[in-house]
C-alpha cells in the first residue's frame, strides 16, 4: 500500500492518490489522516480520490463497515464532494457500490470518473 496527500488550496480539494493493493484497513489509515487536516474537517474541501495506479481488495461487507465508520463523520462530509478516479474493472465495480450505499446512508456524496478532467470538473463546478 502506497498512498500520498496533497492539498490544493486554489481549488480548495484534497487530492488523495493510491497504488497497488488497497484494503478496507488501508482506506480508514488514510481517512484517519483526513480527519487530522483543517481543510477537510474546518474548511469543508473535497476529495479528490486518485485510485487509476491501484486495486481494491475488497468484499461487500467491507464497504458497509466503511460505510459505517462514514456515518459516524456525516457532520464533517455534509455537504462535500469526493470524487473517484480509478481504471480497474472490479475496483471500479466496488467504487459504483460503494458510492450507492454511502450516498444513501450518509448523505456523501460520491461520484466515480474514468478521467481526471471530468472528476476535476465535477469537483469544481
């Protein structure tokens, strides 16, 4: 697992990147770290999730706990956007069901892009 965070105050989003392998323990180490910087839990700016070098190993039941562990943070997500780009079939397949749950318990919300302009563009808009 390898992830890296960079903030871009400009456009006022987190830009998150991950490669290789990438697990529901490896994705609440990162969130973790979100919930230690001002420009996500203060400042109200989004994510932009960069998962395109990366593959998930995950099963349903993992996106319900983290789901969970989202719901806890809803004060902290109202009203924010995170944006997932990935390439990967079945990451992308999990990212599609994990984006209908969270949007449905937490209130998230959570789009996935195959493109980095097109998330970018959301993000912004």
């Amino acid at each position: 697992m390898s992830y890296s965070i960079q903030i871009d105050h400009n456009n006022k989003l987190i830009h998150y990147r991950h490669s290789g392998n990438i697990t529901a323990i490896d994705i609440g180490v990162a969130w973790q770290e979100f919930l230690l910087l001002d420009e996500f839990t203060q400042k109200k700016y989004n994510l932009f999730s960069d998962y395109r070098e990366a593959r998930f190993l995950m099963h349903d039941k993992d996106i319900s706990a983290i789901c969970d562990f989202l719901l806890n943070l809803k004060d902290i997500l109202y009203q924010k956007k995170q944006a997932i780009v990935i390439s990967e079939p079945l990451s992308t397949a999990i990212s599609i069901l994990f984006t209908g749950e969270v949007i449905d318990r937490v209130g998230f919300d959570v789009k996935v892009f195959s493109t980095e302009s097109a998330a970018f563009g959301w993000l912004t808009q």
